[in-house]
C-alpha cells in the first residue's frame, strides 16, 4: 500500500466524510486545533524565554519546564488528535501540499527535540550549560515549533 493510498482511504473514510460534508464540524475541531496551538506556544515560549534570560529569572528553568510540561502535553494530544481528524476530511490535498509535509516535518522535529536536547538542557545545571548553548536550544526550540504553525497556517489559506 502506497502513502497515496492511505491517504485516499483516509479521505474516503466515514469519519473524513462525515467532517467533509459538515457545515460545523471542520471549523469546531480546528477551533479546539488552534486553542491546543495557542497553549503549546505559551508552554514553549515561557520556557525558550526563560533560556534566552528574558523573563522569569527568578525561577530556575528546570522548575519552570516542569510547571509547563503537563500544558504542553495537554496541549499536544490536543492538537494530534484535532489535527488528524482535519486531516481526514482532506488527506488528498495533504499529499499534494508542500506546507503539510513541512509541518510534519517541523513536528516531528520539534517533539523529538523538545523530548531529547531540549529537556536535557533545561532539566540541567544551569551554571553547567552556559548561556550560548542554552540561547541556541532555545532559538532552535522556537524555530521548529514555528514551523508546525506556519506549516498550518500555509495549508488553510492555500
């Protein structure tokens, strides 16, 4: 089975029909989509600001990854589940998209970053890691998790 092929079983599926003919539907989840958005950038901003030292520098950036973490968990189960039901209703127009492959690119690599480097260096000493190094997690952090809404974003207004 192709990747085409799924992607046609997906679209002609009753749950990517049933979102497709819908008045209501596709607009409800992607308002549920953008809210799961919305929380995950603020989760990944007070975080990446925290490295870049603006902001919050009376709290160590381990305690605040920690305080974020659960938002941003949240917020990302939020957004796979909203996202793969959006994508059902259009799976076609995904596979022939450039922006949906950019975004799932960008979202891979951001979880795996955000899961791995990332958590590494603010779970870290703080005095070990050095600012330069801490500036460009962050910079990086922010960089892939932009990708995943401009991904989006270029996807529903083309």
């Amino acid at each position: 089975m192709s990747v085409l092929h799924f992607f046609a079983w997906c679209e002609h599926s009753a749950v990517g029909g049933a979102i497709r003919t819908s008045n209501w539907l596709f607009p409800v989840i992607e308002a549920f989509h953008l809210l799961g958005l919305a929380v995950i950038g603020g989760a990944v901003l007070v975080v990446d600001l925290r490295l870049f030292g603006i902001g919050l520098r009376r709290q160590p950036v381990a305690q605040l990854a920690r305080d974020a973490q659960p938002w941003l968990i949240a917020s990302l189960m939020v957004m796979v589940a909203t996202g793969s039901l959006m994508f059902m209703s259009e799976a076609i127009k995904c596979y022939y998209h450039p922006a949906f492959w950019m975004k799932m690119a960008s979202l891979f690599l951001a979880i795996v970053f955000t899961f791995t480097i990332h958590k590494k260096v603010v779970m870290g000493d703080e005095a070990r890691t050095g600012p330069l190094w801490s500036k460009l997690v962050a910079l990086v952090s922010v960089m892939l998790w932009s990708g995943v809404g401009i991904g989006g974003r270029w996807i529903g207004f083309s």
